[in-house]
C-alpha cells in the first residue's frame, strides 16, 4: 500500500471509530447517496451555530427526535 493510501485509509478509520460507525457504512450505495448529502447538511449547519448555547439546543433537538422515533 503506498503511504498517501496508508494515510487515507488510517483517516477514514479514525473517522468511523469518532463516529461510532462501521468503516462500511462510510462508502454508500447508490440507494443511500441522498443520505449522505443529508448529513452533510447538518453538520454543515451545526458549525454554522454560532453559539455553544445554539449549539447544545440543536443536538437536543435531534436527540428528542430520536427519542421520538424509538419504539
């Protein structure tokens, strides 16, 4: 493996385990592209909040959704 794929592939790992997500997760199917696009929207807009405050209140928003949606 060349050292820049090394890199690449050292990277992408730390980012699934930062995630909490499976290292296959981050390579998606045709199916799953929109997703993708979706949460780079709301990280997009989380570091647009300018605020800790803006902040905190928008992760507890999403965890109430996600509450929400528990069966």
């Amino acid at each position: 493996m060349s050292k820049d794929l090394d890199y690449k592939s050292s990277r992408l790992s730390a980012i699934a385990q930062t995630l909490g997500l499976p290292i296959d997760q981050l390579f998606l199917g045709g199916d799953k592209i929109d997703g993708l696009f979706d949460v780079h929207e709301c990280i997009r807009l989380y570091l647009a909040i300018q605020t800790e405050d803006g902040r905190r209140r928008a992760i507890d928003f999403l965890r109430q959704i996600v509450d929400d949606e528990q069966p």
